[in-house]
C-alpha cells in the first residue's frame, strides 16, 4: 500500500479523490497548505510517501532529495514552478501537472477582474460600504484593446470572452499558436505594451520571464492602461507595479498572485489607490476544482504505475539519486 501525500487545500478525507486512491490501493495523508510551509515540516509529511498530489509547496532539490521513497508528484494545478524538475528527473521522481484543468474559471476571472478594474467596481462597493456614495467613471470595454502575454488555454479562453465585449486582441508568444487565430493579432512585447489597454499576463514563470513587466515595460505602457496577472507573482516586478501606479504611470492593476502569498502585510502593493490584489483565485470554481481533483488521482495512480499522461519530465536516469542525498 503506497502511501499518498495530498496538500491541495480543497481535497478532504472522504471526498471522491480520497476514495478513488483508496479504492485504487493506497493509503492518503492529508496536509492541506494554507500559507506557507517550511523546508522540515515538508521532508517531516514526505516521509514513507511514494506519490504526492500537491498545491504550491517548495519542492527544492534540498527536499526532493530527502524524499528516498518519493517516485511521482502531481500538481493539481497547470503551473508547476515551485518543483525543481531537474532535480527531480536526477532523483527519478516524475512530475506531472494538468495542463489546462482550470483555463475556462481562469479566463472568466480574467474577464472579470478587467471589468472590476475598468468600472472601478471594488472601490465604489467599498466606499459604500464605509458609508460613502461614491460616484466615479470608469471606462467600457468596447473599442478597446487587450494585449495577452502568453498564449496557453487561459489566454485562448479569453479571446472569445474579450472579442464578445468588443475588444481587440493582441498577444506576445515565445510559441506558435499552432493554427491560423484571425481574431487575434501576435505582435512583439513592446508593441502590445504600447498599444493595450489592458495587459494581461498569462505565460509561465520562467528566468527569462521573471520580472518581464519591470519599471521599462511600464513606461512602454499608456497611462490609461491597467495590468492583470493571474499567471505567476514574479513575473511583475512589485516595486515598479507600485511606483508605476502611484505615479500615474499606468492607471492601475488586478493581481490574482503576487511574489509571496499570503500577501504579507508590508507589501508594497498595500495601499496604492488603483492595486487590487486577490487571493490566488483565479482557477478556483466548484467545478475547476472538481476536475482538477479527479484528474490529479488519476494521473497519480496512472504515474506510479509508469503510465503518465501529463509528464513534465523524463525521469529515467537515477545516478544521481545517493549523491544527492549524501
């Protein structure tokens, strides 16, 4: 009987994920993240655990390392930035996320927040809420331009969403979109920062994209533009977000992630008029998280028995496996 880490906050004992692994023969611990965790507490819960389905948990080499028995770990998720996958093909742990589980609840969150930041809907309820009654213009969307950075599933789910509110449609890949996309114009970064409205970021985190949108890129961006990003904290430079929005220059962003979360209470994203900072919630709908958490089991029980669909990596080589854990 295999044991089964599962830190996903949303998965519970007794629910579906739960039985079908037991029904599947395996033994569950469940250690639901919600924070942070630190480096002993995550080698203390992986220890005997052979399979993990896991949220956002720093899966370093340092951890993978001391993980002996660990052979598959599942991100119930698309990104899968915080595992080393290097570290984990030398140690012969495959990893494996869900490529495009939650693109419809992240597209539609999108279009929401772009709504939320455009009619400055967060502020007038607040403000009525503390008695006021606030009575600022915000701006429509139609005849406006959205510039999408990456073009994954949530990004191509949004093009339908933006084109339906009259939007246009530019974006910036590294990739091919791999078929004709005649309502959506591929243009270079600094054209779609010139000529957007809107900048929405949905690319993965990667070195080369950490801190893309940097105090240069906001510059590259009209005063009346806003910033949404529910890809990856990092990839927004948090400094320059908050200085470029206090100087009036952009006029204001919607961030569903941020460089720590929870977001800590010194931020400098804290009390900017025109920052509104959610909490991570973008591919999270009943329905996204009940897909997500069935095909995270069975991509788990598919992995450990050698049959992944969703690999990340190859992790047939093992030589480094003792060296590693010294």
């Amino acid at each position: 009987m295999s044991r089964i880490l599962i830190t996903t906050d949303y998965l519970k004992p007794g629910d579906p994920v739960d039985v079908y692994l037991k029904e599947h023969g395996h033994q569950t611990v469940h250690a639901p993240l919600r924070g942070r965790r630190d480096r002993d507490e995550l080698v203390r819960l992986l220890d005997g655990v052979e399979g993990a389905i896991i949220a956002n948990e720093p899966m370093t080499t340092d951890v993978l390392a001391s993980a002996p028995d660990l052979k598959a770990v599942v991100r119930s998720g698309v990104g899968y930035d915080s595992v080393d996958v290097a570290a984990a093909s030398e140690l012969g742990i495959l990893v494996s996320n869900l490529p495009g589980i939650n693109a419809n609840a992240v597209a539609e969150f999108t279009m929401g927040a772009i709504l939320a930041a455009s009619r400055r809907l967060v502020e007038l309820a607040v403000g009525v809420a503390e008695g006021r009654w606030p009575r600022t213009d915000g701006h429509e969307l139609r005849g406006s331009t959205l510039g999408l950075i990456g073009f994954g599933a949530a990004a191509r789910a949004v093009v339908p969403l933006a084109r339906a509110f009259g939007m246009t449609v530019l974006c910036r890949t590294g990739m091919e979109p791999g078929r004709d996309v005649p309502e959506v114009e591929f243009v270079d970064l600094d054209t779609l920062l010139a000529r957007s409205d809107v900048v929405s970021v949905h690319t993965a985190l990667t070195p080369a994209t950490r801190h893309l949108i940097d105090a240069r890129a906001l510059r590259l961006m009209k005063p009346t533009a806003l910033l949404v990003n529910t890809a990856r904290g990092a990839i927004v430079d948090e400094n320059a977000l908050a200085t470029a929005v206090r100087d009036g220059i952009i006029a204001g962003a919607a961030l569903d992630v941020c460089e720590v979360e929870p977001l800590p209470q010194d931020s400098v994203l804290r009390g900017v008029p025109g920052i509104t900072v959610y909490s991570h919630m973008a591919g999270q709908t009943v329905e996204a998280r009940e897909a997500a958490g069935r095909e995270a089991a069975v991509e788990l029980v598919n992995a450990l028995s050698g049959r992944p669909a969703f690999r990340v990596n190859d992790p047939s080589v093992r030589r480094f496996r003792v060296a590693l854990r010294g």
